[in-house]
C-alpha cells in the first residue's frame, strides 16, 4: 500500500549491536529476552547460562556480568540477534520478525572470523535448511569469509537441549582461529 513503511524502518533496536572489524567471533541470538530487553544487556535472565559458558569454555577469563557487554570485543568477541527490533519468548516471534538479509548484511560488513548462532531457531531464520536438519557444530555453508557454527541455546527455556560441548567445540575452533600462524 502506498505510503506505508515497513515497521523494521521505524522501530529502535532493543539492543544495540556489539560488532566491529577485527572480530574473531559474533555470536547470534534469535532477539532479546524479556529481562534482557527490560535491563538492557544481552543474556540477562536469571537462567540463562550465557555468561557462564563462556568463562567455562574459556572464551572470557572471567564470567562476565550481562552489563558488561560492550566489553566482550575486549576479548575478539561481538554480539547480535536475528531480529533485533523485538523482544520476548521465541515461541511469540513471527517471520516478520526476523531480518535475516539485515544480520547478512552486518556481517558481511564487520566480516568475523566466525558466526555462532546461539540456538537453532536463529540460525533456521538465517540458513534457511531446505529438506535438512541443521546439526549442532560447524556447518557446511559461510557467509562470505565468516565460517558458521550452531550451538544449543543458553536460555533457560530451551535446558532439555542443553549441552557444553558444541560449546567447548567453538571456543577450540576460536583459538585455533585466532592463532598465529
């Protein structure tokens, strides 16, 4: 309809990107939780296992605070999601929602080493499986230069699919990524 624009266009994020040149590892959410939009950091729910894993798989050498955020670049590290301009469970979002072409685009741009979608739901927004299950790990296919990998989600909504080592198998990927060769 004319004189219509796309809610995309008008919309805020809900949370700002954390991207930049030079990072090893983006990692990709489907969109922010309720406390994580409420607080404004990324991963903020009482249950989700986000910060932690990273300081167990060796990522961060401490467990971060969600507020700290901003500083994971510190450590080759960046953050967004498939769809930015909402908030709330993944069983509300619609395909609306969704700004795969959007997420392409960011990281085609900051060109990561590699691009981990924490959980399937964000990474069959973006890879699009046609006729194939998506397996946890690295994949087949790369975005540009940026290799990709999916993982289980750390939020506490998704525990029955829970598991460290596709974890563990990222952080050995990002070290052996990020050395010198």
């Amino acid at each position: 309809m004319p004189g219509r624009s796309d809610p995309r266009d008008v919309l805020p994020d809900v949370l700002p990107d954390v991207l930049g040149p030079g990072l090893t590892l983006v990692l990709c959410g489907t969109q922010a939780g309720a406390a994580s939009a409420r607080l404004g950091a990324y991963y903020a729910g009482p249950g989700n296992r986000f910060w932690g894993t990273l300081h167990a798989t060796g990522l961060t050498p401490r467990r971060l605070a969600p507020q700290e955020f901003r500083a994971l670049p510190d450590y080759g590290i960046g953050l967004t999601d498939v769809a930015k301009r909402s908030s709330g469970p993944d069983a509300a979002l619609r395909g609306d929602h969704f700004d795969a072409d959007g997420l392409a685009a960011r990281i085609r741009a900051h060109a990561p080493a590699i691009l981990a979608f924490n959980g399937k739901r964000a990474a069959q927004a973006v890879l699009r499986p046609r006729g194939r299950a998506l397996a946890y790990g690295l994949q087949p296919d790369t975005l540009g230069t940026t290799r990709l990998v999916v993982l289980p989600s750390t939020s506490g909504a998704a525990s029955g699919f829970w598991s460290i080592e596709p974890w563990r198998a990222l952080a050995a990927l990002v070290k052996e990524t990020s050395s010198p060769r």
